[in-house]
C-alpha cells in the first residue's frame, strides 16, 4: 500500500502501477504487481492465479503503450483488449 499512497494517493490495494518512461515511439517503463492483490483477485473472479497475473502484466503492458483506465468507457477497453491478448496467450 506504500506505493499507492506514495505515487496515486490512494488508500487502498491496487493489483498493478506502472511508471511510463517512454518518450517517442520509445516503450520504457515499470510495471509493479502485487502477487498478494492478484491471489485475492483469483479468488473474487474464479479464475486461475495464472491466468489472473497474466491479466495484470498485459494491463500494465497497456499501460506502456499509452492506454488509460480513467473513465468509464477506457476501462471498458482495456478490459477488452486485456481478454484479446489472453486469448491469444491461450491458443499459442
């Protein structure tokens, strides 16, 4: 939680940050996860830990790429394109 706190102002647990550096066409950049948040999230979803971490690097790979998830309907894509790479991730 120190991290949400420090760097979103937040007080709560989030699964992943992600820190963009890019500059450019550039990707660069951090992305943290919190493997205790993604057990958690697993568990509320019903999904696996692995596909569940999975979700959350592609999100935070999202992020670098330069996609939000403020508003309403920019979550709605991410959720969508976060499921197009599982997909994929599943049939390779």
């Amino acid at each position: 939680m120190v991290m949400n706190r420090k760097y979103l102002n937040h007080d709560h647990y989030t699964d992943v940050i992600t820190f963009d550096y890019g500059e450019g066409d550039k990707i660069s950049g951090d992305v943290f996860i919190s493997v205790d948040q993604v057990r958690i999230n697993a568990e509320y979803y019903g999904t696996g830990e692995a596909d569940e971490m999975r979700r959350v690097m592609i999100h935070g790979v999202l992020h670098l790429l330069g996609y939000k998830d403020e508003q309403d309907d920019e979550k709605d894509r991410m959720r969508e394109m976060e499921n197009e790479a599982l997909n994929l991730w599943q049939k390779g």
